[in-house]
C-alpha cells in the first residue's frame, strides 16, 4: 500500500489537510466504475475542503497531532485507499465498498459535529461559520449517508469468536493437543466431542484466542449450529458478516456456490479456520456442504456425537480430580467453622457426584458460596441418602443439576422453566422475558429483573448488558443466554407430567411434520398457560386444529420468510402476551395476523424481524394493549391518512411503543401522536428516521422519550416543549442532532437528560429554567453543560467515557 511520501505528498508544509483532500479529490474522479460511489464521496470531500483550507491556515494556532486532527488524516487516508481499490472490486463486493464508504462518510461527520466542537473550545477558535457553511455541509453530508445507507446491512458482526468471562481451569493440555491438530497441515477437518457440559465451546473459543492460532489463521469465523441446522443461513452470516451483500438463497446448492466463492476470495487473503459449534447427531449432510477442497482452509467442529467420516475426532474428557477439586474451590466458598479433614470430605463427596463436568461444577458451587456448613452436609446427604459413595451408579448431567434447581425458591423456580421455551443457543432479549413474567405471575418488571439477576447469580443463566451506559428500566438492553444442559434441565422438569397436564408446552415442527400427540383425532385440550411454537425455514404454515384457551404467553419462534399465524390463536382469549420472532435471514411476511383482533386480554405484543406495516397494528383494535416492541421490522408502508380511525378508540390503553432497528424507518406516523395514554416512546437505532410529527406535543402523559442513535434526526419539533408530563429525555448519539426547542425549559417535570455525543447540539437559553436537572454526557458534551452550571440551580453533569457501538446487536448472532 502506498502512503503519503511514495505519493509525494510527505513534504507538503503548511497545506498538509487540504492538498491531501484535494489529492484523493482528483483520483476518485479518475474512477470510471463504480460511478455513484464515487461521486458521493467526490461530493462529500469537496464540501469538507474549505473546512480543511481553514485547518491549515492555523496551524501555528492547531496542535496538528492532537487526537482529532490525527483521526481527520486517517479517514482521508482511508478514503484514498478505498478510491485505490475501486478498480478491482469485484461484482459481489459492491455492498462490501457502500458500507466502506458510509463508514468514512460517518467519520467525517463525526468530525464535524463533535471533534471540530471540542478543537474549537480547546483552542477558542472559531473555523469557518459554522453555523452556516459548515451546517449546510453537514446537512447535505447526513443525506447522502442516507443514500449510502439505504442497501448497505445493519449487521456485519455475525461470526465473530466471543469473548470468554471465565478463568478456565483444567484445559491446558486439551489446549496444546487441539492446537497441535489444528496446526498440522494434513489434517482439514477436526471434530471435538464430548458429552453436554464438559466444556467443548470454552477449549474452542480459548483455542481461537491463541496468539498462535491468530498468526496462523487470517479469517476464523465461528457459527453455532444447533438441533435445526440451517446451512443457507450460515453461508448468508458469513457473506454478510464479510461485508458482501446478503443474497438470497433459492436452495442449498445456490447457497454451496456463494460459499465457495466467498471462500476462494478470502484464501487469497490468508488462511480460513470456520467453526461449527455444537452440531447434533445426523448432521453429516450438513458438514459435508461446508467440506470443500480448498487450500488454507479448515473445519474446527464441536459436538456430543462423533463425525468418524469428516476428520480428525478429539475426545474431551471431564475434568481430572485436582482440576475439578481447584474449579469448585473457585466457585463455592469455604463454609465457616469447618474443619480441614471434613471440608475435605464434604469436597470429595461433591467431586463425586459432579463426575468432572465443569458446568455442573460451576452451577453446583455457586450454590453453596456463601452458605452455611449445615447446608453443605444437607446437599450432601440429599444426593447419597444414607449410602455408600461406591455404592452408587455414577449420576447423569442432569441428575447432578437437580439439587440446584430442587434448592430454589418457588418463584425462581417457575421463572427457571419458563426458559425451556426459548429455542437453544439463542440470545434473547431480557424484555421479551420479562414482559412474560410481569403477565404470568402479576409481578413488576424491577422484580421479575431481579429474578433474571438471581437466577443469573447461581449460573443457572447469563445475563450479558448490550453496554456499559444501560439507563435504568430498559430491560431490551440486556441479553440472556443458557447453557444448553441447563435448558434440557428445565424441559426435562416440564415433561414430568402429560402433555395435556402442563404448564408449559413446547411445539416443534419439523419441516410439516407435527409432533404425534397433535394429530390425535379427538384434538386434546392443552391446559398449559405458556405454549412456545417452533418452526423452521420450511414450514409451510399448514397448521392442524389446536384447543389451548389456557394459554396466556405465547411464544412463536419462526424462520421462513413467509408466515400464516395459526387460525386457533383466535380462541385464546386468556392470551395476555404475544412474541413472534424470526431467526431467519430475511423479515418474514406475516399473514393472517388479523386473527389476534378478537383477542380481549392482549396486553404485550412483540414482533422481531417481521415485514408489516404500522396501521395493521391500528386495524387490530385491542382495547387491552399496553406495551408494542417492534425490532429489526420492516415497514412497506407507513400510511398517514387515518382519517376514519378513532385512536385513542382503538387503542385507549397503550402506554409504551418501542421501535428498535427498524432500519427503513424514515418518519413516525402521524397517528402515534394520537395515542393520548402514551407514557414511554422508546425510538432507538433507527438511521433512516428524520423527523418526528410536530403532533407529538398532544402527548401529554409521555413521561420518557428517547431517541438513541438515531443519526439523522436533525431536530426535535418545537410542539416537544408541550410535553408537561415529560420526565426523561434520551438523545445519545443523535449525531446529526442541531439543537434542542427553543422553549425546552418550560418542561418543569424533565429531570433527567441523556446526551452522550451530542457535542453539536445546541442548548438553548430556555434550559437554565429546568431545575434540579441531572444530564448524562460524554467529555465533548459536558462542556456545554458545565458554563451553564453557575446559572442553574442543583445542575448535575455526570461525565461518562462510553464506548458506544452502533451494532449492539452483534450479540444476537
């Protein structure tokens, strides 16, 4: 790659920005291919140059290697690259190159509205008008970012290693051995076997975190397979997770020559290690797709069963005795008042019991810390009652998990096998749980948080925060995983009665065939309050007759990209909460979803990956509906006129919409503004969003209102200062945000304000009238803040250095 000096821009003098601007200028225009690429970012930098022209003049005045400035170098600096490498991109990399360049489009915004902000009060200068020039520059810059961004993927981060939270114990030689296996070049395809819980996913993850290994391997992707492998969906994450455009797969054998293609391009990079991680029992089809003959690349796979066709098997076996002896030392806390030769003995029992799986060693001894000597004699006992340890069949996974789930409380209880009817290996969001919960059992939302926070405190589940600037009460911004051995202990507890006798029911359908219980001629009545439905990408929405008017959660778990709700949801008139997520790659059409009109107890809807429009939610007419969630939709329509729907009518108990990236989103309808009962407007990560209706004001009972990274959201409207009931407003990283309404201190209740990179937003002077105001920013905004705070009485300014990452949702592949 070339730089500055091989191009003879290295000794430039005073003119060091703008020369290197103007340089990239004339060779992006030289760019025959990829024309409207091109010209975007020639228009882009051809705004910016007077900007830079001015940098230079003031270089006495500038610390030119201060961070902002070395950072406007670099994006330039990619920008030449990016115009360097146009000629050869190829045609499958052209979403590759639209995210390159709305990624050095972003950065120059960046720059703009909040380096720029922070060079000039460090410097007190003033570059450019900038509330002119240099406003219009941006504005015109944040459109064509939406241009760019029309086609370009919300989500590339979706086979990524994850990262370990854990010291591992008793791995070391495993590790050496594995790696050894992996670095011999006549072996291609490696399967790590193992029973559940000996830790095949943690040697896996700690091997690809080996300095080694990275040197070794240029690409490692790591995918999770599971019970319902979907092999065109895999290949779309890798595709996408590459930055080339997610194609649409008709069958396997187009999704084969994409994959191919793609991994011919990278070995031209560097070696390819791919990771499948827990693949099930009969999945050899599936990994003889991924077994191409291509040089540099390997297959690393993790699984209960052995692949004696597909390669190398490596056995983990459980932990040794010291190595279990040191993990549960680690997790379980000495009881007080215990002597050595007993502590010993009571160690040894458990060991024993735990068989060396390191799972339920952890769950085991997080059960014990903490406690009392009395109750480790009484777990003791209650696994051997009165007899010999050799006397003893030696326990199963889940028989050794069985005193932990025994030993909790009655409600912890329940919560715990609510979660065996989420699908396995998923990452779901803590609201979707809790808004269950709150349902199921009547309880708040701040206690069934605790519940996960309990359950996530003895191991039985992880509770993982999407960040470290979570605002208090949104739920959404926390996921939940589980071990898989775990999910099948609270299954296996549900299916201790007859189907038609449970509390919880979980429906899988596979491809169309139905389980045998559901073609039972006389169709029996399901009791359960708490059904979850899966389907897979061929299911062809050809439902059998279901009689279930117990159910008060249902949970519908889809992956095709068209889908038929089932007509019997019609007759459950007890439904209190309906959650329909798609795995799949695409928004899945939904059809028949007028079936939930009639519905009377509909309190919580919630759509994920879904392709619908607004007024159908409208046309649904639930007096009930409290609470609608809508992530990763997609609106066809957006329908403004509704001139012959009464909405306060329609929906007169709706109290929280929330909308989260839902990337076509470019304006709120007019007819939320309508929804008088609204309490929470929870807007987030939605690019294409520009305005909001000047109606909004004619919410007078919103109480919260946040507009998180929505970057192109210019203003507020003026009708915001309307809002007397408003308590907390939460505009972080709205980057293309101006100002905030002029008349923004008449809202006397406002107590909170959340303004993380919102450097280039405008206070008025209206501000100084809102008392007792606490403000969340980031260093660039807080000094906007901090000249106020001799004027404002009891202003507090809480600085937080925040590492803000636009795909949050990496987390939920």
């Amino acid at each position: 790659m070339n730089d500055w000096a091989s191009l003879g821009l290295g000794s430039l003098g005073g003119a060091v920005f703008s020369e290197l601007l103007k340089f990239v200028i004339e060779e992006a225009k030289k760019v025959k291919a990829f024309k409207p690429l091109s010209e975007d970012l020639v228009s882009t930098m051809e705004r910016l140059l007077p900007l830079t022209q001015q940098i230079d003049l003031m270089q006495n005045e500038l610390d030119l290697g201060v961070k902002e400035l070395k950072e406007l170098r670099d994006t330039i600096d990619r920008a030449r690259v990016a115009v360097e490498n146009f000629p050869k991109v190829r045609w499958f990399e052209k979403s590759k190159y639209t995210g390159k360049i709305m990624k050095i489009n972003e950065d120059l915004l960046s720059f703009c509205q909040i380096d720029l902000q922070l060079l000039q009060h460090r410097n007190q200068l003033k570059l450019l008008d900038l509330t002119g020039n240099l406003a219009t520059s941006v504005g015109v810059l944040s459109k064509r970012m939406d241009v760019l961004s029309v086609h370009a993927p919300v989500f590339r981060d979706l086979c990524s290693v994850p990262k370990l939270d854990k010291v591992i114990i008793g791995l070391d030689c495993p590790l050496m051995e594995l790696k050894r296996r992996l670095l011999d070049n006549s072996l291609v395809g490696i399967v790590v076997s193992a029973p559940p819980g000996c830790g095949k996913t943690t040697l896996v993850t700690q091997l690809c975190d080996d300095p080694e290994i990275k040197r070794n391997f240029k690409h490692i992707f790591f995918n999770v397979v599971s019970s319902t492998p979907n092999f065109r969906v895999i290949v779309q994450n890798l595709l996408q997770h590459n930055g080339y455009e997610a194609l649409t797969f008709e069958n396997d054998s187009q999704a084969l020559v994409g994959l191919r293609k793609l991994l011919e391009e990278l070995k031209e990079t560097g070696p390819i290690l791919l990771v499948l991680d827990d693949v099930w029992r009969g999945a050899e089809s599936l990994l003889q797709k991924f077994q191409l003959k291509l040089p540099n690349y390997k297959i690393l796979v993790t699984s209960r069963s052995d692949f004696p066709s597909f390669g190398s098997n490596y056995h983990l076996k459980p932990l040794e005795d010291e190595d279990a002896k040191a993990l549960l030392i680690q997790w379980a806390s000495r009881p007080y008042n215990v002597s050595p030769a007993e502590y010993e003995d009571l160690l040894q029992k458990i060991l024993k019991r735990c068989n060396g799986f390191p799972i339920v060693i952890e769950v085991v001894g997080v059960s014990l810390k903490g406690r009392s000597l009395s109750t480790w004699r009484g777990q003791v006992e209650s696994w051997y009652d009165g007899e010999t340890i050799l006397g003893n069949p030696l326990p199963s996974v889940l028989e050794c998990l069985q005193p932990s789930f025994d030993a909790l409380e009655f409600n912890l209880k329940e919560c715990f096998l609510d979660m065996g009817s989420f699908l396995e290996d998923q990452k779901i969001r803590a609201s979707i749980i809790i808004d269950i919960w709150v349902e199921l059992y009547g309880k708040g939302s701040t206690l069934c948080m605790k519940y996960l926070e309990d359950l996530a405190s003895q191991n039985l589940l992880k509770l993982v925060p999407l960040g470290t600037d979570i605002e208090e009460g949104f739920y959404n911004e926390f996921l939940v995983t589980q071990h898989d051995i775990l999910r099948e202990l609270a299954i296996s507890q549900s299916e201790l009665k007859e189907i038609v006798e449970r509390k919880r029911v979980n429906l899988v359908i596979r491809e169309d065939i139905f389980p045998d219980w559901c073609l039972n001629p006389r169709h029996p009545t399901i009791k359960a309050s708490l059904l979850s439905i899966s389907t897979g990408d061929l299911f062809s929405s050809n439902w059998v007759e279901m009689d279930c008017p117990n159910v008060e959660a249902l949970v519908l778990n889809i992956s095709s990209s068209d889908y038929a709700l089932p007509s019997f949801i019609a007759r459950m008139t007890k439904l209190k909460v309906l959650t329909i997520t798609n795995h799949g790659f695409y928004p899945a059409r939904l059809r028949n979803f007028m079936c939930i009109s009639s519905l009377p107890n509909l309190k919580r809807i919630r759509l994920e990956k879904v392709s619908t429009t607004l007024l159908d939610i409208l046309q649904l007419k639930l007096g009930n509906l409290k609470k609608l969630s809508l992530v990763m939709c997609s609106f066809s329509e957006v329908f403004y006129d509704i001139e012959e729907i009464d909405v306060p009518k329609v929906l007169p108990s709706l109290q929280e919409i929330e909308i989260d990236y839902c990337y076509d989103l470019d304006e709120l309808p007019y007819w939320v503004s309508e929804i008088v009962s609204l309490k929470t407007l929870s807007i987030t990560n939605c690019n294409k969003l520009y305005t909001l209706p000047e109606a909004i004001g004619n919410l007078s009972k919103l109480e919260t209102l946040r507009l998180c990274s929505c970057i192109n959201l210019s203003e507020l409207p003026e009708a915001t200062e309307r809002l007397s009931n408003l308590r907390f407003l939460d505009i972080s990283h709205c980057l293309g945000l101006r100002k905030l309404p002029q008349e923004i201190g008449k809202l006397q209740k406002l107590r909170k304000i959340s303004m993380r990179k919102c450097s280039g937003c405008e206070l008025p002077d209206s501000v100084r009238n809102l008392e007792n105001l606490e403000v969340k920013c980031d260093e660039e905004t807080g000094f906007l803040w901090e000249r106020l705070k001799p004027k404002m009485r009891n202003l507090r300014v809480h600085e937080e250095e925040t590492e803000h990452n636009l795909n949050l949702l990496n987390h939920m592949f």
